[in-house]
C-alpha cells in the first residue's frame, strides 16, 4: 500500500519551482496557474498595463516599476486532494545565486520556453542547476498564439541543447492567427482554442473533440485537418514515449504546449503535475543516524534555504523560509540549528505570496516562514536533535563588486546593519576591508546592485552610493596558519571578511589571482564556499 493510500499527509505534497529565460512568461504563467486551481479570483493585474502589471507574486516595488520577478516567493494551493508549494524563482539572470538555492527546496520543476525562441541561455544554466540535483523537469512551450517554431524544431532544441529526452504530450494545430489548439496524445482528443474577443468564453477556450477529420473539420479547414493528422502520425512514430521513470530520474521531460497569457493550457500542466509530479524525497544529510532524512522518519527536520526582510512594510520583520524534510511540525516545538541555538517556533507562516496565516501544523515537502531576528541563516538546518546538517547551500564568487559610500557620514552604524540584513538575505554578499572598514558588495549583475540601493533607501531612510571598487573579483581563501599569515601580510590592503568573519581576498583582476595561485600554492583560492550556520 502507498503512503497516500495509507494517509500519510507529507504524500500529498508537491513542491515545484517554475524557471525559463526572462520574458519567456514565466510571471503570467505563475499568476495563471493560481487562478486555473482556484487560489485567486482574477487575473486582471497580469492584463493590465504600465503601474499596474504586477502579479501575486510581485511585491517589491522595484518588480512592480519594471515588470520583472527578482526575488523567489513561495505560494501554496490545493487542486485535486494535493496540497502545492509553488516556488516562484527570480526570472532575471542578476539573480541566478537566489534562484539556485530556491531549487534546492524543490522537488520538481516546470520549464517555460518561448515558442518563437527555444531553449535560451537562461534556460540552459538553470537546467544545469536541476541537473545537479536531478529535478524532474516538465516543459510548458508557450506563447503558441503568436509565431512560433516548428514543433519538430523546438523538440529537437530540448534535446541538442539540454541532453533531455523530449516526449511530446500534446501537438499543436499552427501557430499565431492559425492557431487551432492542441492535440492530446494521451487521449486522442483535440483541445480547441478559441481567439480572445469581447465576448469570449475563458472555459470555451478548452472544448475537447474527437481526434478524427469529420470533428475537426468544423473548425478548421481540410489543410489543417490534413496538417494536425499527419503531425499526430509522425509524433507517434518518431517522438520518444513518456516514460514516468526516466522523468523522475531527470532524464526526460514531458512536453505541453499553450499560452499562459490566454489561459489556454494551463489546467491540463495543473493536471500533469497531478500526475507524474514527485512528492517530497530523501535529503541528504549529515550527522544522524543514517546518510538522508527522508520524509516519513519521526523526527522533524528542515533547512533554511532563503531569509526575506521587510515583506511587510509596516512590520520591520525578518523570516527565514524553512523546506520541511521530515516529520510532523506542531506549533510552538523547540528545534534546534547544527550549530547549537535552540528557538521555539512560536509563529510559523504558511504563504501566500505576501499574504500569510499562521501554520498550526506542517509536513515533509511544506515550506513554513520562520519569523527571527537575525539568528537564523541561509543553510541552516533546523531538527528537533540539532544533530543534522542538509547538504549546504553555497556562496558563489560575486562577478561584480561595488563600494558603498554614504551621502551622511553619521549614518555609518544605519548603514551596517542595513547593508548586513540585506546580505543575510544572501541575495547580495557583503565583504568589509581589514584595512579602513570600507563596505564592498558584491553581486552576479548590475540590477542586484539597484535593488540594494532601493531597499536602503526606502527600507532604512538611507542614501547610499555604490561606486565602482577598485577590486575585479573575490576569492575566499583557507591554508595553513603560517602560509595564510604570510599571504595576508603582504596584502594587506586586498584582505577583506565577509558576513561569517571568513577571510576573502579582492583581487584587481583575474591575473593577480592566477599569479597569487604561483606564488602561493599552499593556500586555496576558492570561488564557492559551503554557507553553514
């Protein structure tokens, strides 16, 4: 008998992510699957224009004014006796260290590609990023409502650019104005889509009829009957099958076709992900009694995979979002992080984008919001022993740093804890020379950089400018004692800690990084580190 059957509540889990390249409609997409499983009333911020696009997921003022995602959300729903935990990724590249610790809480993910466009550079890291973690991935093309590729073309994209078996679930009639709808391959029906009007039927829009020329001749022409056919025929004969095992081992994705924007094939993805969606897995972990926490053991255990600061304007509040790997949650327990402190969890927060209610209870595969002040971090692992550690979380080198310099010289000690809150968020990392205190921070791209001078301002009433440094790049270095002592000696300037007292060295350029390698081999100079409490 199946955990399900047997009613064990984690079984009902599905915790997903949702990850493409900007603009492939990732954002609308989200807002409209909320609204297919009933969670939401009306998508009519995602129609709307100028100030008013914005979506549940967007709260922050910066991801209003420019109409982009750029920090991860957690939204939970229930569709068909499933409760879903929807991880709602950063679409902009800026991003890319955020959106890889939200993928660490994910059990599976959905990929939105661009029909006009394919497989997208974005698109390739972040698959790249599932693969690490062997994410099952489902693949959502859309945008069929306007020009698109070939079918046949966007499949063999999948696999030649991201080595995953493609197996087509559904075929689409045209694309653009000779956009028909699509046919299901599992069924052998044809989902009709009907062109938005004034007085257009949204549930219109997903009429099924038989796969058979006399049905489909009454909404197409004879050409495109021919055209749907014989495209269902060659699906079938050249396309691989959908195999539920190679999709859970990462090997395979299956293939829906839609428009987010119109509606149009989003309850059937609700409904694929009903299907073949894994539950929550084992996590593997360190420091108990065997090498994974799975979710039916007895012992409650989770890890800290992101901290969110100031979600509500009016509270100056800090919650660290928990994925739960084992065991019942009960409000008010005492648990423990690996590295010692105990808190009683008095508060626990399920989500709803920024929305919230408190959680009396919670299961393996549910992401809680664990409201803190500054003692919890990204990586740490909660459990009722403080014996576990989930696989850590890593920090990697920032490609960009900037100086911060404070319009109002007495604000330094504001401007300290600002600039610290911000980087426990680990959206940004914050590094403070040895030598003159100033604060450097580094990040992937330049938007981090705005969205962090945004939030001084707004958040904590500072204005702060954040000039370029005179360092190209960051390493964290570790040795033995007598060779660290040296090393730091004779740079004393370029030594900088970051937010965990870690030393780090700021180099000029890729050069003096290469050449200190020579010069010093006994020491490391290591993009990544593992971020612990």
């Amino acid at each position: 008998m199946t955990d399900a059957a047997n009613g064990a509540e984690w079984a009902r889990r599905r915790t997903f992510a949702i990850i493409s390249h900007p603009d492939a409609g990732k954002t609308t997409l989200t807002e409209n699957i909320l609204l297919a499983a009933g969670a939401i009333r009306l998508a009519g911020q995602v129609k709307a224009r100028g100030q008013n696009r914005r979506t549940q997921s967007d709260w922050m003022k910066i991801e209003r004014e420019r109409g982009i995602s750029v920090s991860a959300s957690v939204m939970t729903y229930e569709y068909k006796g499933l409760l879903f935990n929807l991880l709602d990724t950063p679409g902009h590249e800026d991003f890319s260290e955020d959106t890889y610790r939200t993928l660490t809480a994910a059990d599976s993910a959905i990929m939105v590609l661009d029909a006009a466009k394919g497989v997208e550079p974005r698109t390739l890291k972040l698959v790249e990023v599932c693969r690490l973690r062997d994410i099952p991935i489902l693949t959502f093309i859309n945008k069929m409502d306007r020009e698109a590729l070939d079918p046949s073309e966007l499949l063999d994209d999948i696999q030649d650019k991201l080595a995953l078996d493609a197996a087509p679930m559904q075929w689409p009639s045209g694309s653009g104005q000779r956009f028909k709808g699509v046919a299901d391959l599992q069924t052998g029906q044809f989902i009709r889509y009907e062109r938005p009007g004034d007085d257009a039927d949204p549930e219109k829009a997903s009429d099924r009829l038989a796969l058979t020329p006399d049905a489909l001749n009454q909404i197409m022409s004879p050409a495109e009957t021919e055209e749907i056919t014989e495209g269902v025929e060659l699906a079938r004969e050249v396309c691989v099958d959908f195999n539920a095992q190679s999709y859970r081992e990462g090997h395979l994705t299956p293939v829906y076709f839609g428009s987010a924007l119109r509606q149009f094939g989003v309850r059937e993805l609700l409904d694929a992900l009903v299907q073949v969606a894994p539950g929550p897995e084992a996590q593997p972990a360190v420091g108990g009694s065997k090498p994974e926490l799975e979710p039916g053991d007895k012992e409650v255990a989770g890890f800290v995979f992101k901290i969110q600061a100031n979600m509500d304007p009016n509270h100056r509040d800090r919650v660290a979002f928990m994925r739960l790997c084992s065991g019942t949650f009960k409000r008010g327990m005492k648990l423990k992080t690996d590295a010692g402190k105990t808190m009683t969890v008095s508060n626990p927060i399920l989500f709803f984008a920024q929305d919230r209610e408190i959680a009396d209870n919670a299961y393996a595969g549910d992401v809680i919001g664990i409201p803190n002040h500054g003692v919890l971090r990204v990586g740490d692992t909660l459990s009722e022993s403080g014996k576990w550690q989930v696989a850590g979380i890593p920090n990697f080198a920032p490609e960009m740093l900037r100086r911060a310099r404070l319009k109002d010289p007495l604000k330094a000690k504001h401007l300290k804890k600002a600039l610290e809150s911000l980087a426990e968020e680990g959206v940004t990392q914050l590094f403070r020379l040895q030598v003159g205190g100033d604060f450097i921070v580094g990040a992937v791209g330049a938007l981090q950089i705005d969205v962090m001078a945004e939030r001084v301002a707004a958040e904590y009433g500072i204005d702060v400018i954040f000039e370029p440094a005179p360092y190209d790049t960051a390493r964290w270095i570790t040795g033995p004692d007598d060779k660290l002592e040296a090393f730091i000696d004779r740079h004393k300037s370029a030594i900088a800690e970051d937010i965990d007292g870690a030393l780090v060295f700021m180099a000029k350029s890729a050069w003096e990084i290469s050449y200190s390698q020579e010069k010093y081999p006994d020491i490391e100079f290591l993009k990544a580190k593992e971020r612990r409490g």
